[in-house]
C-alpha cells in the first residue's frame, strides 16, 4: 500500500522556523527584484535605442520577473495564513506559476540564441531576427498561459500554493520534464558548447582574448547562476514525485514540503538576480546605465560578443 495515501497532506505543517524564512525571503525577493526590475524597465524604454533579437528576449524576460515579482505580497499573505484555495489564490497561482515557466525558457531562448549566434554565424542571419524572436515568445506566452491555465484548473488541492495529490503520475512526469528537464538540458547544452567554442579562439591567439574571455566568464556565471536558483526545486519536485510513488512515511513528505517551500523560495529570486543578465547581456545596457557614451551613434555599435554574452 501506499503510506503516503495515508497522510493528509493538509497535515503536512511547515516548520515555524521555515515558515519564517518562507516569509521573510518573499518579501526581500519583493523589494530587492521591484528595485532591480523598475531599473531594467527604465533603461531599456528610455535609454536604449536600437532593438535587436537578445533585447526582444530580456525584455520579455523583465515583464515575466515583474509579474512574479508582483504576485509575491498576496503569495507570501496567502502561506502565512493558510489560506483555502479561492479565486484569489487561484488567480495568484496562475501569475506566479505562468510568468515563472515564461521565465525559465526565456533564459532557455536566449541561450539557444547565443548558440546560434556563436556556433552557427552564417546560419544566424536566417534564423535571428528581432520580429523572429518576438514572434517566438508571443507563441510561449500563450503556449504556457493556456497549458498552466489547465492545469491550475482541474487542481484539487484544499490549501493555496499546496501540492496536488491528485494528479495522475503522467501529468506529474510531463510537468517536471516540460519546466524543468528540458529546459535545464537546453541552457547546460547550448552553454557548455558555446564556452568550447569561444575556448578555441583563445588558442588561436586572437586578438579579442580579453573580450572572449569575459564571455566565457559571464556565460559560467548564468549557468551556474541557473543551477543555483532551479536545480534544489527540481530535484525537491523529483524526489516528491518517487516518494509518492514507492510510499513514503509522513515524516519524509512533511521534511520534503519543507524543503520544497525553501528551494521555491529560492527558485523565485532568480527574478532578482536576472538583473545581472540584465547588466550584461548588451553593450548599451552597460553603457546607457554607467553613461560612459552619451553618443547613442556609438551606442549602437555592437559587437557580437558582447551582445550575446548573457
């Protein structure tokens, strides 16, 4: 039999302390990612002039972090309280859930964008552009609204933000492949072989040592920052499903919700600290917000390293 069909999960309480630390981070994250956010969306809308595909995707990328971050005062009232699942909750599930998936493969697209770029220059004029790339996360923003929207629907959970015991193991599985697997696999993928790429250059001693290895830097600093943020929740959402599968006691489910409420919670600052992809991912970015250039004629002149290390 399976013990945990035996536990009710609304049973299942948080420990004081991490409840704490639940509530405490959501609100830093809040402060922290508003403050970061609003500078990004400024300088992007009132500074930066030219418009080029890896912009198209940060500032898709800036709007999801500023819905996440916008949902996080009602998500953090709403777990302190244990509150039922109402309209309310539902509604701030959907934000949260939605813009957190749009996101993920934001950060997914601009790495297969940087690959393409890096790895296959000449096919890059036929597959990049800024109306492609617009194009593309028009299509994922209606993909996930639609595909979480359904899901979040038929959820039967009591509690706001609770796991739903009733989904069947297929779903579950397709869920963790789609948010997670897949694109953790793409960012690892596309990552590892553009910094092989870029570490050949520097053996052929080119004279934009200094300008590759910074990208190679940036690229480690987004992988590793992606892992850091991601792979705790992904390996709590995994190790959640087996335990549900082989039966497990109660007290593992109760360790395992804690330890997913804590990887959540981290999984959510990465809506803080994409402003670092924010800072790098454009030439005009670091030059608009430190006004070294105040010529935008200078601005504009990018180099397709420093465009696509991010």
């Amino acid at each position: 039999m399976n013990v945990s069909n035996n536990c009710n999960v609304t049973n299942l309480e948080l420990y004081h302390h991490v409840r704490l630390i639940e509530f405490a981070l959501y609100n830093l994250i809040f402060f922290f990612g508003a403050l970061f956010n609003a500078l990004a969306l400024w300088v992007f809308f009132c500074k930066v002039k030219k418009w080029t595909e890896t912009r198209v995707y940060v500032i898709n990328l800036v709007f999801a972090d500023c819905f996440v971050i916008c949902t996080l005062p009602s998500m953090a009232y709403l777990l302190w309280n244990k509150s039922t699942r109402d309209e309310l909750c539902q509604f701030i599930e959907a934000m949260y859930f939605i813009n957190m998936v749009v996101s993920i493969y934001i950060i997914s697209f601009i790495s297969i964008d940087r690959y393409i770029a890096i790895k296959h220059p000449l096919k890059a004029r036929t597959f990049r552009s800024p109306s492609k790339a617009a194009l593309l996360c028009g299509l994922l923003w209606v993909s996930v609204i639609i595909g979480a929207t359904l899901e979040l629907w038929q959820r039967r959970a009591g509690l706001c933000f609770q796991k739903d015991t009733t989904m069947p193991a297929t779903q579950r599985l397709l869920s963790i492949f789609f948010i997670f697997t897949l694109p953790l696999a793409i960012l690892t993928f596309c990552s590892t072989e553009v910094i092989r790429s870029l570490k050949r250059r520097l053996n052929t001693n080119s004279p934009e040592e200094k300008l590759i290895q910074k990208a190679v830097h940036i690229i480690y600093a987004n992988l590793i920052l992606f892992l850091i943020c991601f792979l705790p929740a992904y390996l709590g959402v995994l190790a959640r499903f087996i335990m549900d599968s082989v039966g497990a006691t109660c007290f593992l489910l109760q360790v395992m919700k804690n330890f997913s409420s804590v990887t959540r919670c981290i999984a959510t600052s990465n809506c803080c600290l994409d402003s670092v992809c924010y800072y790098f991912v454009t030439k005009e970015f670091h030059e608009d917000f430190l006004l070294l250039k105040p010529s935008t004629e200078k601005a504009d002149q990018v180099h397709p390293l420093q465009t696509h290390t991010c």
